[in-house]
C-alpha cells in the first residue's frame, strides 16, 4: 500500500510499535511471535498484521518477526533516520518541560533554537539549546532553515506566529497552543497536542465504566 493511503489509525499505533520493539531489543529479545507481541500491547495478533501489511508485512509464518529488523523497519517508515531541524516557540513552563523531557534526537528532530518574547528568557540556555528574541525568527529561519516549529505559546500568539512560520518554510507543526491550526492551513503537517482532551477522554471512559446507562449520563447534573 502506498505511504499516503496507510490510515491515521495505523500511523499513530507506529510510535507505539516502535517503542515496543526497542525495549525488547533491550532487553535481548531477537525474535517475537505476532502472538507474543499482541499479549505485550494489547492488540489481536491479526490486528499488528494488518496494521504491518500496510508497509508490505515484515513477519515470516512460523518464525515471527525479528525484533532488530522490524524496529528499523518501522524507524524508516516514520522517517526517524533525517533529523529535522526544529524550532521551540515560547520557552515558559511547558516549553521549557517540553525541551527537558523530550528527547528529539531519538525521535528524528534536532531542536536548534528557542524563541520568547521575554527579555529576561533572552540569551539563556535550555539543555544547551539558547533562547532568541522572538522578533529574530524570520532571519533565524531564513539562515538555519528548520522544517518543524513546536508552538508552546498562547492561543492569540500562535495565531499570528503560525502564518510568519509557514512563510518562512516550517512544514510542521508540533502545537500545544489552543489555537487549533489545522483549520487554516492546508499542506502543512500539524500534530495538535491537547492533555486536557486526553484527560476529558478519561472522564468520559471512568464514567462510562460507573454508569454504562447512557439516559442516566443525560440526565445527570454536572457537578457544581
Ligand atoms: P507560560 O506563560 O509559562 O509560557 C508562555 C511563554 O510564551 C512565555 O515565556 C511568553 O513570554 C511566551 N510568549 C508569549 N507570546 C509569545 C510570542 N509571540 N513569541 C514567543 N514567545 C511568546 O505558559 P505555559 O504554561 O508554558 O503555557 C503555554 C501555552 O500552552 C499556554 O497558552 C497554555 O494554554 C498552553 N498549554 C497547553 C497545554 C496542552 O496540553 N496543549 C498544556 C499546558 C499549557
């Protein structure tokens, strides 16, 4: 199947994949049964094919898959081997956790500046990475070239900022801002990142498991 028809689904169930792989080559694991590795994620075995057919399917009947082979397999497929170069805007609490917990290399991104409107954050460094006045990023971009820019500031400001990046040649976007930026912009990759629907999610599915009688969900009262 070509690249572009692979479901979001399947796409977002790669990282996960991937994650698993690493830990079992680890941990020394050299080959694993589909069976195996369903149990360990908590999907049917013929789900993980399906989902791997969608690149032309890496198992072998009666072996399984080699855990070393498919994790490359499945770095190439996510494009983990071209670090892109990136941008950080907004260095405040989450840009700064974001740019300390993360690490991009792993994940086929090079953080190559971060940008702030603060004076007092000019100038400083986080994990090495240095801190640029905002009003610089235009020219920043025009000489490093970054192709992905991580938005961890307010909903107004990313609505302004988003358009100046684009311009400038970011083609994706990393966004925790509240402004959703898919709306806007057509041919730009853009990964929304919101915990507070994730944690909405979790409400929902708690609830779900306390009261499955949906009426009862209707007509209850929210909570003061
Ligand atoms: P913060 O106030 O600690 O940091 C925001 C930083 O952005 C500040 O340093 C500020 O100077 C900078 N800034 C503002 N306008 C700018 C511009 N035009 N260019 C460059 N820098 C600019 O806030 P915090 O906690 O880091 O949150 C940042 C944003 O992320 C907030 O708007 C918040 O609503 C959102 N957020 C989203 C989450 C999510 O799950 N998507 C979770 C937490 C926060």
């Amino acid at each position: 199947m070509a690249k572009g028809n692979v479901s979001l689904s399947v796409i977002r169930r790669l990282p996960r994949y991937h994650r698993f792989l690493r830990e079992l080559s680890d941990n020394g694991i050299v080959r694993i049964s589909s069976g195996d590795l369903s149990k360990r994620m908590g999907l049917t075995a013929s789900q993980i094919r399906q989902d791997l057919n969608c690149f032309g399917g890496f198992g072998q009947q009666g072996y399984g898959y080699n855990v070393k082979d498919l994790y490359d397999e499945i770095s190439k497929i996510l494009g983990l081997g071209i670090p892109r170069k990136t941008v950080l805007i907004g260095a405040g609490n989450l840009g700064r956790a974001v740019t300390q917990h993360m690490d991009f290399s792993a994940r086929g991104f090079q953080l190559i500046g971060m940008f702030d409107t603060n004076p007092s954050l000019i100038g400083q460094k986080i994990g090495g990475v240095e801190i640029y006045d905002s009003s610089l990023i235009g020219e920043f971009c025009e000489k490093h070239h970054p192709a992905v820019a991580i938005l961890c500031i307010p909903k107004e400001a990313a609505y302004e900022l988003a358009a100046v990046l684009i311009s400038h040649g970011i083609k994706g976007f990393w966004n925790f801002s509240h402004y959703d930026l898919t709306i806007d912009y057509d041919g730009i990759a853009v990964e929304n990142v919101h915990l507070g629907d994730s944690l909405s999610t979790l409400c929902y599915r708690i609830h779900e498991l306390e009261c499955p009688n949906g009426e009862q969900r209707l007509n209850e009262q929210p909570p003061n």
